[in-house]
C-alpha cells in the first residue's frame, strides 16, 4: 500500500531534526541534495516528510527530537485517517494494563509481528471507546514505525502526553467553531467550586476530559462526558481510564445539544468549556425543546443553550461550573434569557478571568456558577461577581524576585493566587449571601432586583465598580505616600544597577562559536537533565503519605514571575519530584508569556520540589558555571529552535545549544548574565511600584479622595 504524502516547513524540520531554523536555511543553500520543495509558496515553502528524514537520516539528525515530536513526525507522515488514530488511542489506553517491561518489550519486535501483536493488545480495549470498530483496531506491518514511536512517548512522556498528540489535528480543525482545550489550571479551579463529596458529574461537551479528571481528582467515582468530535470522545475515553481506573467512566460520541446522549440522566454536578460562537447550534430544530425553561435562545446564543442544557441535567440544588466567552454576559439577544436566569435564582456568580486563562488567549473568559433550584428552597436575593481580571496582571504580583523579559504584552498568570482569591470569595458567599462584604473593586454581591434593568449586565467589571462611598481618603493618603516612597528607592537601586562597566566590542563582526545541545554535554557528564514525571495515579497510589509535611513546588510560573516556590505539592501528583539545590539551572517547559524562560536556583529556591512544567539542568561546576548557561540557554533564537508543537509550544531542554568556552571565560560570561539578571529584575519592580502609585493617584484624583494643592500647576515638573 502506497504511503500518503505529507509535507512540512522548513520551522517543523528544524523542530524534527533540533537545530535552529537558520540552520536549516543553510543546509537549502549549501547542500545541493538537499530535497526540493514539493509544494507551497517560493516565500513559504513545502517538503516531502519522507524525503526530508531520509535526509537527516543520512547526517544523524534523527534522533534529536523528544518522543512527542517523534509521534508527531510519523502521525503526520501517515497522514489523516480515522482508523488510524483510534487503533492508537486505543493501544495507548490497552499498553497502561501492561508493565514498563511488556511494553519495551512489545517495541523491540519486527513490524510484522509488533503490528499483530499491537492488534491482538487493543482489542482487549475495544468496549472502553466510544464508536471503535474492529476494523479500526487493526494494525499493518506499515504502521510500525509510528507504533515504536508511540510505544517511546507513552514509555517516556505518560499516556495523556500521547493522547494530546493523537488528537492535535482534530483540536486544531475544530478551533474555527470555537472548541478548545482546557487548560488543567483552570479545570482545576473550575473543578474546585463545586460541593466536596460530589459523586456523579457530567461534562456535555468533554473534549480530552480535562475537567472530568480533575473532577475524579477531588473524588467523583462516576464521570460521565460526550463530545461531537468522535476523536476527542475516544480521547477523553482512553484518559479518563488512565488518571481515574477507579471511577466509573461513561463516554459518548455525539452533538449534545442535537443528540443528547444523557437525556434520561441527571448528575450532582455539571463541568462544561462548551464551544463558542456557534451559529448552528440547531436553532431551528430546538425551537420547542423542553430544556429551555428560562427562554429560547438566539441563533446567536449557542452559549446559552449550553446554560440551559446544562441546568437540565442538574439534581434539584445541584451546581454547574461553564467557562464562557464574556459577550454572553451582554449581548442584546441574550438579555431576556440572561433576565430569567437571574430572577429565577439559577445564576449564583460570575467571575472574569484574566486574558490569557485558556484559549482564545486575547479574550479574557468568564466562569458561570449556576444552580439548579430547588422545589421551596431558600429564595437567592443576591449574584456575586468577581473581577479576577486585572488581579494577576503587571502591577499587582508578588514583588519579583527575578528579571523581565521583552517579547509578549501579556503576562503569566499567577494560578494559585488567582484560585485562592476566586475561592475565598465564592465561598464567603456561600456561606453567607446576605452578610457577604466582598472586595471593592474586585468581588461584591448584587442584588437581583438591581440586575434587572434594560440591559440585564452581567459582566463583573461593570457590577463591581469601587463608588465613591469605598473610598477612605486617610487611608489613600497613607498609601500614596507609600508607594511614592518605595518607588523613589526603587528608581535609585534602577540607577545604580544602569551602571554598567566591563563590555567590549570583538571587532568588526560578531562573535561565533562552536555549540553542542544539553543532551550531548549530558552525555558528556557536564550536566544533568532532571524532570518530574507525573503518576497517572496520583501521588497517594505511589506511597505518598499525604500527613507528611511536604516542601513548595517551583512553577514555571514561578520563573516567569521571578517570585518563590509556590506551588502546591498536594497536586504534583509524583512521589519522584527531583528536589532544587542552589546553582540549579530552572527552565520552564512551555514556552510563551512574558518573563524569563530560565534562572538559577538560589538559596530560596533550594529543597522546593521540581513542578512539571520546569526541566532541570544541573552543571558540574567544575565545567559549566550555571550563570553562563542559563544565560545563553535564555536567548529567544534558543528557545525558538528548541521547541516544539503548534498550539503549545514545549521546550525539548536537549535541544537547547550551549557555546564551548573555558571555565575562566564561562565566569566571565556568567558575571555579565548576572548583572544583566539584576537590570531586569530592579527594573521590572521600578515599573510595577510606578503603575501602582499612578494608579493610586489617578483613582484618588478622580473618586474625589485626593485634591491638588494650590499652586501645584506653577511648580515645574522635574
């Protein structure tokens, strides 16, 4: 059978072979056998797959990616079908039943025989996933390659690692309809503001599953999940069975809203990241549906179906948690639907998130906490809103302990503080509505007679508005005094940090060196390459003892934000966290956001455990000054060529290159990474403590708590 063609960029073929693009620029111009294009544009140019890694198969370059770029590579070489992809979801989700030794064994066989025995593996999953056929169980002798590389991913990266590869194309085909991943922080936070004790949950529009995982993390023994793509379904399916063996997993393929799999159930609680801007959503089929007690939604109201369906499905009392684009909470169309749900009491809360929560990262998403109502329950007088979304941006983190970097407008998000504060308010509402004080400016508790104007606004930013009334100007007084002082110490420790001496030109072109990547000065024993392997089980399966006081977990984060460990150890979920000493070099796994990609560890990051998301290089300091590495290993180009994936970017550490000097001159280097280091991070707090005086200043000026002294438009501005 002949093999599909597949074609890649020149960027996917620096990614294949770990070298930076504009090596790949030079191997097209300098090799004559290098392949021709084989497709797109002069400017934007195509290769053959096949052709290319015969190529570098020939100079060695084949084995420098890491095992999910490897997965990728054969996927795509496959090219799309159906067939595939669910034998190998399956045989990802059938290799979990086996042990480490069966499958490195099963890896070692010819094509022949491991294609037969892959087959005879997957059908003892046959029943777990929705929609699989016999026929799409079936494995050939051509499909080996892509089998051993998939064997290594599960082998090296986990299960769900190679799930989210399996299942890329199909994430990215469906992005125009609005469907995206949920990122596990905010599945975890979403998960977290429903009861405790919750046994039977449903998601209506799954996807991989994230959010019924994490609700199996905080004790859910049955998930129950359906999806519209057949692939993702499967996905979720095989997932599911490999971070909750315990549970009880119900997994349909299909449109919910069209098609709903669950008509006849109910669950305690209802998780959904539905998808967004849906025109056909089945307006016109749905018209005269029964789940649309509060009103029929717009055509262009797919999102408050989803609400509505979601509320359908809920016990009496029982809780709902959607992720929702923020026009739900305004458009026009919506406002009859939107006033209903409000004076029926089934909104609870609305939380704005910040932009870059989960995708679409431009737009920040809202998080809906709906109830059902009860049959003569208590009667809700009150809707909280809470404005997360400038809480966490530039200007109101924890003082940075490390650089700023240039290159993104949007900062990471601080997820543990965003959590605890999100938390903190929801549950001081629930505990108690009518006495519930808030935030100003942040949080507050509306009530529902004041929702019901003509416009029926539900956006956060709009009902939580500091008033005049919350204003106390002793107070502003004390605090702007404050913040000038320490930014006038801020911008003199700026100043001296400016000066600078000890550079040189090298003359009339740039320095070059020779490089070698952190996998070969690991071979070398010049450094080691440390990373934290989740347990699909979790820590307590592993022989974790929960009561053991347990050290923080340094984020990726963390690195970006400059700041300590902070993590939480409770959901690292891996009993072989590697611990951090000082002189560690600390690079983040995903790249992307503003702020450092790498730093050295110092004496307060040293005994916090590794987190997941961050790749350890330890130096021999007998040849590697861990200043001078992280320095270079911190270069944007570096980070670029060391990269891989499309939606998100994860950094292969071994890829990243490293320049050959003497110890003596590394220090050099080092030193001068360091003051650079320094720079940043006194300038980063410059600019914060400067935004959160301004800010003061301007909110005093215009709420009426300050009053310019007379004559301050005669002194002259320094």
């Amino acid at each position: 059978m002949p093999q599909p063609t597949a074609h890649v960029t020149a960027a996917e073929i620096s990614r294949i072979a770990g070298v930076t693009r504009a090596t790949v620029s030079n191997w097209r111009r300098r090799h004559p056998d290098f392949p021709d294009p084989s497709g797109g544009t002069e400017t934007s140019p195509l290769y053959d797959l096949g052709a290319v890694q015969t190529w570098l198969a020939a100079r060695g370059h084949t084995q420098a990616a890491d095992p999910r770029e490897e997965l990728r590579t054969a996927v795509r070489f496959q090219g799309p079908a159906h067939r595939q992809t669910t034998g190998f979801i399956a045989l990802v989700l059938a290799i979990g039943r086996h042990t480490p030794e069966e499958a490195a064994a099963l890896a070692e066989l010819g094509d022949g025989e491991l294609a037969a025995r892959a087959t005879e593996v997957v059908a003892e999953v046959q029943g777990s996933l929705p929609g699989a056929e016999t026929s799409d169980l079936l494995f050939s002798a051509e499909d080996g390659t892509t089998l051993r590389a998939l064997l290594r991913c599960v082998r090296e990266q986990g299960g769900q690692a190679a799930l989210a590869v399996l299942t890329e194309r199909e994430l990215e085909d469906s992005a125009a309809s609005g469907t995206y991943r949920t990122p596990e922080p905010l599945a975890e936070l979403a998960a977290s503001l429903v009861p405790p004790g919750i046994s039977r949950v449903l998601d209506p529009a799954c996807g991989s599953g994230t959010l019924l995982a994490a609700a199996a993390r905080r004790g859910a023994t049955a998930l129950l999940g359906q999806d519209s793509v057949p692939v993702q379904a499967q996905c979720a399916a095989a997932g599911l069975r490999i971070a909750a063996p315990e549970a009880q997993i119900t997994v349909r393929a299909g449109d919910s809203l069209r098609a709903d799999a669950f008509a006849d159930s109910v669950a305690d609680v209802v998780l959904c990241n539905p998808p967004y801007g849906d025109r056909d959503w089945g307006h016109d089929d749905l018209a005269y549906d029964p789940r649309w007690a509060y009103g029929v939604p717009g055509r262009a109201e797919s999102e408050l179906a989803w609400v509505q369906h979601c509320l359908a499905h809920l016990t009496p009392g029982g809780r709902a948690v959607l992720i929702l684009p923020p026009a739900t909470a305004s458009r026009p169309s919506g406002r009859r639907v939107r006033a209903e749900l409000v004076r029926g009491g089934a909104v609870r809360a609305v939380v704005a998130l910040p932009a870059g929560a989960a995708p679409p990262l431009h737009v920040g998403l809202q998080l809906w906490i709906l109830q059902r109502p009860e049959p003569g329950g208590p009667e809700r007088k009150s809707v909280l809103f809470v404005d997360m979304a400038g809480v966490t941006a530039p200007g109101t983190e924890e003082q940075p302990k490390g650089s700023a970097r240039t290159g993104s407008s949007r900062a990471p998000l601080n997820w543990p503080d965003l959590t605890a504060r999100t938390l903190a308010h929801w549950e001081a509402f629930a505990a108690d509505s009518d006495g519930f004080t808030g935030e100003p400016g942040v949080a507050g508790a509306v009530p529902v007679v004041d929702l019901l104007d003509d416009l029926v606004d539900l956006t956060p930013a709009r009902q939580v508005r500091v008033s005049r009334t919350h204003v106390d100007p002793a107070e502003l007084s004390v605090r702007t005094d404050t913040g000038r002082r320490e930014l006038t110490e801020a911008a003199r420790s700026l100043l001296q940090a400016v000066d600078l001496t000890g550079w040189s030109e090298p003359g009339a072109s740039a320095r070059e060196w020779r490089t070698a990547t952190a996998s070969d000065l690991a071979r070398g024993g010049a450094l080691t390459l440390l990373r934290t392997v989740p347990d699909p089980k979790g820590a307590e399966s592993a022989g974790v003892d929960a009561s053991d006081p347990a050290p923080p977990v340094l984020t990726g984060a963390d690195i970006a934000r400059g700041t300590g460990p902070t993590g939480d150890p409770a959901e690292l979920r891996s009993d072989a966290a590697p611990v951090i000493a000082a002189g560690d070099v600390l690079v983040r796994a995903i790249a992307g956001g503003t702020g450092p990609m790498c730093r050295v560890a110092d004496d307060g990051d040293a005994g916090a455990l590794l987190g997941s998301h961050v790749h350890l290089l330890r130096p021999d300091p007998a040849r590697l000054d861990p200043w001078f590495l992280a320095g270079f290993l911190d270069s944007a180009e570096n980070i670029a060529g060391a990269t891989t994936g499309s939606t998100v970017l994860h950094v292969a550490p071994g890829r990243l290159r490293v320049p050959l000097m003497p110890l003596e001159e590394q220090r050099r280097y080092g030193e001068a990474f360091r003051r650079v280091h320094d720079l940043r991070a006194r300038a980063r707090q410059a600019a914060r403590l400067a935004e959160e005086t301004a800010a003061l200043l301007a909110g005093g000026l215009t709420g009426g708590a300050l009053i310019p002294s007379e004559g301050l438009a005669d002194i002259e501005p320094a």
